[in-house]
C-alpha cells in the first residue's frame, strides 16, 4: 500500500521525513487557515501564537503538497508525525482522498482542526491573526517566521494564498 501525507503549512518545508515522491495536490472540503492557537511551538500558554489548520468548509478546497512516505519506514514516519502534531490534540488525525494534479487520487494521512477543542479559533479576523503572529514566539521560534516560511514555500511551489500573502505583508509593517 503506497501511503501519502499531505502537508499544507509547516510540512511543505520542514516535513521530518524524506518523501519518496512529493505532488500538487488538492484536498476538497477544507480550508487552510490560521484557526489554531499555538501554545507549544509559536507561542505560549499565556502568549498562543497562530498555526494553520485545516478547517472543515464544504465550499473550500486546500491546495498543498503530497508527500509519498518510504514503506520500509511507515512505523517510524507516523510516530514522528503523531509525536509533531497530536502534541495538544487540537488535531484530528484523518486519511483523506486528494486529487493530484496530475489526474491521479490518493488516500493520505493529514492533521485537520478539532472545532471543538479549546485551541481552536475559526473566527478571528485578518487584523487580528496578524497582530498574534507579529509577536508570538514559541518552543521553535517567532509566531512570523512559520507565517514567512509557509508562504514563501507556497508561492515556489506555484500554489496561490491570498490570506497569508496578506498576512505577510501587515505582519512585516508591523514588525518594521
């Protein structure tokens, strides 16, 4: 059985495992967005800072990337995901079908918000994620530096975000 992740934020570029394969991919149903508060890794308990979630939208669809995982190492490749990302469990651990784009569909593991965990915030609007992520920091650095990195490895892979585009844009004035 060939098994797929799907990454959308901090997967695309600091996957943890090396991908036998990686695609453009589309997952429909969701969207991509700042809707989880970070207590652990871009902010604190008393300071969360803003990660990407996939929220649950039947109008949307995230597009990401696919990262095929090497069978040999299955165990150790979802051990280290479940370690990463069920850290609060905020996540829900989901496999879901994607559509490549090259016409082909997979099945992949990915890590969708829970709506109904304490850390989940769907509502907060641009300004507001903005002024989170311009100074949240947590166990692995500035709440900016994760919105800078995704954003920047979206647009190399030719995937368009309007939201974090803007996001970068009103963080950095508010840095400057």
């Amino acid at each position: 059985m060939t098994l797929w992740v799907f990454g959308y934020g901090s997967l695309l570029w600091n996957p943890g495992f090396t991908p036998v394969e990686t695609a453009h991919a589309k997952l429909e149903g969701y969207a991509r967005s700042f809707c989880m508060r970070s207590i652990h890794h871009r902010g604190t308990d008393e300071a969360p800072g803003l990660v990407l979630a996939l929220d649950a939208n039947v109008q949307s669809a995230c597009d990401g990337l696919a990262m095929q995982m090497h069978e040999a190492e299955y165990d150790d490749t979802m051990a280290y995901l479940r370690e990463r990302e069920l850290v609060s469990s905020a996540y829900l651990e989901k496999i879901v079908p994607l559509k490549f784009a090259d016409g082909r569909e997979e099945m992949a593991v990915t890590y969708v918000i829970d709506p109904d965990h304490v850390q989940y915030c769907g509502a907060l609007d641009l300004e507001e994620q903005a002024q989170i992520i311009a100074t949240a920091v947590g166990g692995r650095g500035p709440n900016c530096e994760y919105l800078f990195n995704t954003a920047s490895h979206l647009a190399e892979l030719g995937i368009p975000d309007a939201e974090l585009d803007w996001l970068c844009t009103r963080v950095k004035s508010l840095n400057a």
